[in-house]
C-alpha cells in the first residue's frame, strides 16, 4: 500500500487546469480525435475477441479516431494497429524497452514510442488520449483500466472509460463492481463511470454520450499530472 501511494505521489502534484478542454464540442457531445485502446498482447482462444478488436479499429477509421496503445504488433494490440493504421488513421504504440522483444514481432506497427517503465507508459498512453477503451485482456488490461477509474474518481480527468464487454467476458468484473456498491465500498455515482456495451458502435455511441455523475474526491482544479505534461491551460499533450 505504501508503495502504490508512492507512485501516486509521484504522479500527482498540485494544478489549476481542465482535462477535458478540446474535446467536448458546442452540442455538448463529445468527440474523441485519438482513443487509448488496453488489450491483450494474446488473442485470446476464440475468434470472437479477435473480430472484436477489428471491429473497433474498423469503427475507429470510420470515425477518424487515432490510436493510442501499448505497442505491441502481436495478439489483440497488433490486430487492432493494422486495422487503424491500414485505415488510414494514425496509430501511437507505448511500450517500456524491457518489453520490446516480447511484444513486438517483426516490424512495428505505426509510430512507437519507448518508455522506461509500466508507469510512464501508461502515464504517456493517458496524456495522449480523449477516451480510453479495454477490449478484453490480462491482468495488464485489467491494471490499466482500474488505474483510469481511479483517477477519474480523483477528479484527475473526466475522460470517458469504456469496456468493450465482448460475449460477456467482463460480466464477472462488472458483477464486482456492482457488489462493490452494494457492500458499500463503491459509491453509486461512481459505478457510473464505467461504460459498457457488447459492441464497437454501440460502446462508442454511450462515451460519446457519457457525463460524469460522480463527485470527485479532490476539486478537478486542484490537480495536475505532472509525468502525463497536461498543459495548465488545456490539459492538452505539450
């Protein structure tokens, strides 16, 4: 625990500024120009979680929505790399040096930047994007989506955090999470920040939609994300 307060710390320091500015329009619907992707750098052993990952890099194209990931070329990662990237839209792979030799084969996929650490990757995945999706994934998947609830329930950003609930493969977190407010750890509001649905187009039409209903533990003004370069102006990458 002390640990993982640390590396908070590390993260946080004191702001005035907006997350959010730039990516809500005049209709007050928000529209996304890059999305972060958590996935598996496996595919998975059916066929349904590898459609799923080229029908949201399909709908990502179609909306003209650029990638933002973890830089692998293989598994779910670097199927939906190729399809953003053969769709003409741009694809940013974030991955630490360490994991260069297992998770990306061949040639990379887009451009890629390397990191020192899991930390700053996601920390730079987070900085670049609008909005965040999981497809289905690991434990790292599983990590990095609990990380953004977090700080969406800090008050950090108010990006959308979507689930990609492919044939119910996260049922069982949802029930969690859902058990979580009735054991009273999660508060209502909160279990609202969590976006679901069993497809692409289905899932990015609700985030497009998505207000926030929670209270944040800390005013969104009194933060600053000093590894992820938010602008104090508009938390916008520097």
């Amino acid at each position: 625990m002390e640990n993982d307060e640390g590396v908070l710390k590390e993260k946080l320091v004191y702001l005035s500024g907006d997350t959010l500015e730039g990516v809500m329009e005049s209709d007050g619907v928000q529209r996304f120009k890059r999305v972060c992707v958590f996935c598996g750098s496996n595919s998975g052993n059916r066929k349904v979680f590898s459609d799923a990952a080229f029908d949201l890099g399909n709908e990502l194209v179609k909306r003209k929505i650029d990638l933002v990931y973890g830089g692998g070329s293989v598994g779910l990662m670097g199927l939906i790399a190729r399809t953003v990237l053969d769709g003409g839209c741009h694809v940013l792979g974030v991955i630490p040096t360490a994991l260069m030799p297992l998770e990306i084969s061949g040639e990379a996929v887009g451009d890629v930047k390397t990191v020192a650490d899991m930390h700053e990757r996601k920390a730079e995945m987070a900085r670049q994007a609008d909005a965040f999706i999981a497809l289905p994934g690991g434990y790292g998947t599983m990590e990095e989506l609990l990380e953004m609830i977090t700080w969406s329930q800090l008050g950090i950003h108010e990006k959308p955090v979507g689930l990609l609930n492919v044939d119910g493969y996260f049922n069982a977190l949802l029930a969690l999470f859902d058990n979580g407010v009735v054991e009273g750890f999660i508060k209502p509001d909160d279990r609202h920040i969590v976006v679901s649905a069993p497809t692409a187009q289905e899932l990015i039409l609700k985030m497009e939609e998505y207000k926030p209903l929670h209270k944040h533990v800390a005013p969104k003004k009194s933060w600053e994300i000093e590894q992820l370069g938010y602008s104090k102006q508009l938390g916008q990458p520097e």
